[in-house]
C-alpha cells in the first residue's frame, strides 16, 4: 500500500508526519507521490487561525472524493483538529474518516491497518518491526525512504505541548501541556539523523527555552544546546537552530551559550505579537514593549551578527488604531530580520475568544497587515543590501530553477549557479544582488596561477 501525506501549519507538524510516515514504511508501506495514487491518504492540521482550519476541512473533503470511487481507501487526519483528546463532534462532522490521531501520535493509525489484516501478516510485520527495533537506539528515527541521504536539514521536537496560555492561542488545549523529551532520547535522535546525511538540525517546542522545566533538577536549553554540540562535532551536523523561543524565558545563559558554540546559528526567533502594553496585557503575554526592546538589546549585545524573528497579530480584539500605531512604530525601530505577520482570528475556548468581542473589522485587519508587511520589505531591502559584495557561508539545501539554494547562518535565503554538487555542503558565496526577500551571489572566481615573468632582449 501507499501513503499520501498533506501537512499544515508549523514545523511540528512536518516533524510528526516525518515521524507518522516512518512508521508505515516500517509497516511496509511507501510513499506516493500525489494523492490518486494512495491508498492511505492523511491531512496533518493546523488550527492556531481559521483559515488553517479551514483548509483542513477542504483537503479532507477532496480525499472524501477520492475515497468515493475506492472505498478500500483509508483516510486519517492528524494534529490539532484532533488534539489530545478526539473530539466527538469533530468524528461527527468528517464521519468518513478512518483514523483520528493526536498530535506527535501516529499509533491510531498503525492499530487501525493492523486491524485490517490477518494474524499471520501481523505476527511478520511485528517480528521485522521488532527487528528493526532492536537495531536502533532508544529516540532513533528511521527517515522514510525517499529523504534518507536527501534531507539536508530536519527538525528535533524537545519540548511538546505547552502550560503558558496566551489568551489568543489555542495550542495548550489542542497539544496538551509542556512534556521535555530525555536527553538520551534527543541525543540519539540527532545522532539517527546525522546518520542520514542530516547536515542542519533545528531544536523544536512551542516555548523551546523552557525545555526542561518540567524535569526536576534537569537541564536547560542551554545545557541541552552544548550537549547537542558536542554531537554535532561527533557526526558531521555543521548548524543548530532552535525555535520558538518567549521574551520571559530568554536567559543570559542561553544567548551567551548561542554566542559561544560555534555550531549553533546567531539567529533567534522571539515572537512579540503587539507593540502597545494594554493589547500585550489583554493577549496575557506577560511583558511589555519597553521590556522587549531591552530584550532585543542584550540579544544584539551579547550575539554578534545575529538575525532575530518575530511575530505580530494585528487586529486583536480592541486594537486602536493608535495601539497599532505603536506596533508599527516598534516594527520600524527595531528592525528585525523577519516579522511573520497574522491577522487575529477567534479561536474556540480561548479566553480571547471566550470574553472579547472580534471587533476589529476585517478589512481593517487587512489594512494594518499590509501596512507592516510594506514597512518589513523595506527593513528587510536595508538589511539585506548590507551583505552586497561580502562573502557569506550557505548550506545548500536543494535545486531550484537551475540554482543552487540555500541558507547562511543568519537564515537569509541566498541562490547561486554553479555546476558542480552542493547539496549539503558548506559554500562561501560572494553576494552580488541583495532584496528583501532573498540574495543572489556566486562563488568566488579561483585566483590565477603565478606565471614566470619573460624577458625578451631586443
């Protein structure tokens, strides 16, 4: 049999349908390349807007469509349309699924194919599960067939769930609460991938710095980061990234930690979702503006050439136009390498939801968005230009239109043209046009041969 998986939303999710697809190749199942060709088809959700709901409910329903002319398909949805407790209502809206799967949790869908077959193909899928099983560390990941030796850069959940309740954010109902990940178990996760041709790993959680907190006397991001290096060294790995991170659990430790490991990236993703402190209040962030700013600073102090991310939600419910004002007033100021920008969108059960009235209209929200979106292309064409004529490191990731792509270690997307391989390798690139989007470069023209000096006497 074939599977087809469709993933939404965050890195997470790519990290659980990785996760899901590996255990059906070790069932025996391979990957399909569309969804007509599959006979087990899953939409991997995201809910944290509506739009992302949304489309969940469309895919699912195109699979419907495929699943009526061959009803032998199988057809599951995962991630947090589910959450971590299957809604009753939601089986009663997609009553044609098959399998509903919590997030990180792809054993629904193994026992519903066990189910369909008889003992005897259990018994041998077990037995060369188990096998499989006894040859890999505790935390090991087998990548599906067609990314091993192919995935230049993977993603390591740390951290699931999350305990800090933004009043916006839905995340904490549908994903449960924060539950750290052993060290030995990342450990050997890292290594697995390093294994298979991995060259760039990103740390994931949705408050990644709190790693930890729910282990007494365990370690921190930071212990965790100096661990995963030394790692990195063993193996091969060349980048570490970690995401997300909180301004409240952002210690000196960790950015000092950041600075000093040369194998962790200067970039650093910190969300502040508003720039005005009564709307930061209401979304129960646990910060103000000033505070962030003050962040911002000792991150710049402490980490040279770093990049910092962030993200914003304009229309909050009550959102002035002068409390936007002010998120746009902090957007220019600080000019951050990148802003991922969003609309407010009500959530069930959130307290937003619960106790705000979604009063910002919409076309208003759109207003506000593409006034930052307008403002970050020219932050961005500023930064960006800084880098024209310099000679930048990029770990190449893939082919695209003919060029090579990839990343340098502030996360900037750079593209270049060269015949020779680089997919997974270091190249020091020569930036030669700069947007604000991505770069352009070349790879440096090799030095002439010194040639003997002729003298001819006349």
């Amino acid at each position: 049999m074939r599977y087809f998986i469709e993933t939404l939303g965050c890195q997470m999710n790519l990290s659980d349908s990785q996760r899901l697809a590996s255990e059906l190749e070790r069932i025996g199942h391979h990957a399909a390349m569309t969804p007509g060709e599959a006979d087990i088809l899953v939409v991997n959700t995201c809910v944290v807007r509506q739009s992302a709901e949304d489309k969940a409910y469309n895919r699912l329903h195109e699979f419907n469509r495929l699943k009526k002319h061959n009803p032998d398909k199988v057809i599951g949805v995962m991630g947090c349309l589910v959450g971590v407790k299957d809604a009753l209502k939601l089986r009663q809206r997609v009553p044609f699924v098959d399998v509903f799967m919590a997030p990180s949790d792809p054993q629904p869908m193994v026992e519903f194919l066990y189910s369909r077959m008889d003992e005897a193909e259990v018994l041998e899928l077990e037995s060369r599960a188990r096998q499989q099983r006894d040859a890999l560390q505790d935390g090991d990941i087998l990548l599906p067939a067609h990314e091993q030796g192919q995935l230049v850069s993977a993603h390591v959940p740390v951290v699931y769930g999350c305990s800090h309740s933004c009043s916006f954010c839905i995340i904490p109902r549908r994903r449960g609460i924060e539950r750290s990940r052993r060290v030995g178990e990342i450990v050997a996760h890292v290594r697995s991938l390093a294994g298979q041709g991995v060259k760039e790993v990103t740390l994931l959680g949705q408050i990644v710095d709190r790693y930890g907190k729910d282990i007494p006397d365990g370690p921190d991001l930071a212990d965790l980061l100096r661990i995963v290096h030394g790692v990195a060294e063993e193996t091969g790995i060349e980048r570490i990234r970690f995401l997300t991170s909180h301004p409240n659990w952002m210690t000196d430790k960790l950015l000092d930690t950041v600075a000093e490991l040369p194998r962790v990236m200067p970039h650093i993703e910190v969300p502040i979702q508003a720039g005005d402190d009564e709307v930061l209040s209401r979304m129960k962030r646990g910060y103000t503006a000033d505070q962030y700013r003050a962040l911002v600073a000792r991150i710049r102090e402490r980490i040279p050439d770093v990049a910092i991310h962030t993200d914003i939600i304009v229309g909050f419910p009550g959102e002035t136009a002068e409390q936007f004002q002010h998120t746009y007033d902090i957007l220019a100021e600080l000019k951050l390498d990148k802003a991922h920008l969003a609309r407010y969108s009500p959530r069930p059960h959130t307290l937003s939801a619960r106790t705000m009235p979604d009063d910002v209209p919409d076309e208003e929200k759109r207003r506000r968005l593409q006034a930052l979106e307008d403002l970050q292309a020219q932050v961005l064409a500023k930064i960006n230009s800084r880098y024209l004529g310099k000679m930048v490191s990029v770990l190449v990731e893939d082919r695209h239109k003919g060029k090579w792509r990839g990343r340098t270690p502030q996360n900037k997307l750079v593209f270049f043209e060269d015949a020779a391989d680089w997919k997974g390798r270091l190249a020091d690139v020569e930036i030669t046009w700069t947007g604000p989007w991505s770069m352009q470069g070349r790879l440096p023209r090799p030095e002439p041969e010194d040639t003997p000096l002729v003298v001819f006497a006349g």
